[in-house]
C-alpha cells in the first residue's frame, strides 16, 4: 500500500502556497522514485482514526483553520507518538502553540490572528510583514535542518504576518523543543523536536522553492521519514 500523507489544512485551489505543496510533493516523489500522495483533509474532518490511515501529517499554511482545537490534537498525536510531521507558514505557528498548551503549560496560549486578547500571545503580528520577502537563514549547527540543507544557510521566501512573540522565545528555548534556524534579524524561523523522526516547523515556505529540478530538500526528507514510517507500520501488522 502507497503510504498517504495527510495535509491538514483548509485547501483552497486559487492558493499559491497550496498548489506549491501539492507540486513540491510531486517533485520530491520523482526524486526519491515514490509514489507518496498527500490528501488535503480540513481541519473539521480531522477525528481519532486519523493516523489509521496516515503516515504523516503536513500543517498546511492558511490560518486561521476551521477547527483549531482537532489541529491541536492532530500535531500533538504525530508529536507524542513519533509520526512525522512538518509544518510550514501557519503550521509552524500552530506547532508552537500546541507545544505552549501541552508542554509549557500555557494552557491558554494562543495567536494574535485568533484571539488578539489573550493572555498569552505565543504568536503576534510581525511588526514588519514578512508577505512576499525571500530573506537568507541560519542554522544551528548540528541540527537536523542543517543537515537537510548540507549547510548552516539558506534562503527562503515567506508568506506571514505572524511569527513568535519575542517576549515567549526565552520559554522555548529552555525547553526539549529547540530553535534551529533564524533570519538575519535573529528571529525565530525553524523548530524541531531533537529524537523525533522529523518534527519540523518553518515560518517560510519551503514548497514555493521548489521544483521539478530541484525538490526541495526539507520535502524530501519529510517523505523519506514518511517512509520510514509506513514500512515500520507494516512491520508491526506481521
């Protein structure tokens, strides 16, 4: 059985980012010889069954979703249960706060773009909109980006108005979650989850770099972790 991916997300056909992730899923396909497809289920239908059928989630840009509280659900599953899981533009927003909620203990933290007034604003406007900017990163060395890039820099282009608030960076960064990629004005821009097979969250958007040339390489491992999982599922169905 071709293993599925689930792109969680509310898919809207006219959206560049969107048809960008379903392009750069092909492009990483060709090179890797596979035949991975990724489903685009919206964020009301995501329910317990699941990781029945999927071997990987991708939080889709697009905020804000439906049904935020099932995407919660869906990327602390994939997070507690090893299921790969990348999360691109609002998908990394939305990684960070389930971790904020579920790790942290900030039960109530939230996003400006949902709910400008709460207590805990893990995620606020940019001061300075990152829409349409393509803006060179670093990483951390010995992080898992780094080693998907081959290399401590890259260059990536952006979609967002939101990002981490400044104020909560020291609370993650005291946490097992860790900060691996900034831009040049040191904001946070990639998290991974060290000793998980691939939990991966950026505030750009890798798929718009994309193409059938060059798949993107964060992509690529993604499916290679996707892999990786379906034929362990298989092994414990024997």
């Amino acid at each position: 059985m071709k293993p599925l991916i689930a792109i969680l997300g509310e898919y809207q056909p006219t959206s560049e980012t969107h048809l960008a992730t379903n392009l750069a899923i092909a492009h990483s396909n060709s090179q890797l010889s596979t035949e991975i497809k990724g489903i685009w289920i919206s964020t009301e239908d995501i329910n317990k069954s699941l990781f029945n059928s999927y071997s990987g989630i991708w939080v889709a840009p697009g905020s804000p979703y439906k049904n935020m509280d099932r995407m919660l659900w869906a990327i602390r599953y994939a997070r507690e249960n090893n299921i790969p899981c990348l999360g691109t533009c609002g998908g990394f927003q939305h990684m960070v706060l389930e971790y904020a909620r579920n790790v942290l203990d900030f039960q109530d933290a939230q996003s400006q773009e949902n709910d400008s007034y709460a207590s805990h604003l893990f995620i606020s406007q940019l001061a300075c909109s990152l829409a349409g900017r393509t803006m060179k990163l670093t990483f951390t060395e010995d992080s898992q980006i780094s080693a998907i890039y081959s290399s401590l820099t890259g260059v990536e282009q952006y979609y967002c108005n939101f990002g981490v608030n400044p104020e909560y960076i020291p609370y993650l960064k005291s946490s097992s979650l860790k900060v691996t990629g900034a831009d040049n004005e040191g904001e946070v821009r990639v998290i991974e989850l060290p000793n998980h097979p691939f939990f991966l969250g950026t505030l750009f958007v890798p798929q718009a770099r994309s193409t059938s040339k060059t798949p993107h390489p964060i992509v690529t491992a993604f499916l290679k972790a996707v892999i990786e999982k379906a034929k362990k599922n298989l092994k414990d169905l024997e």
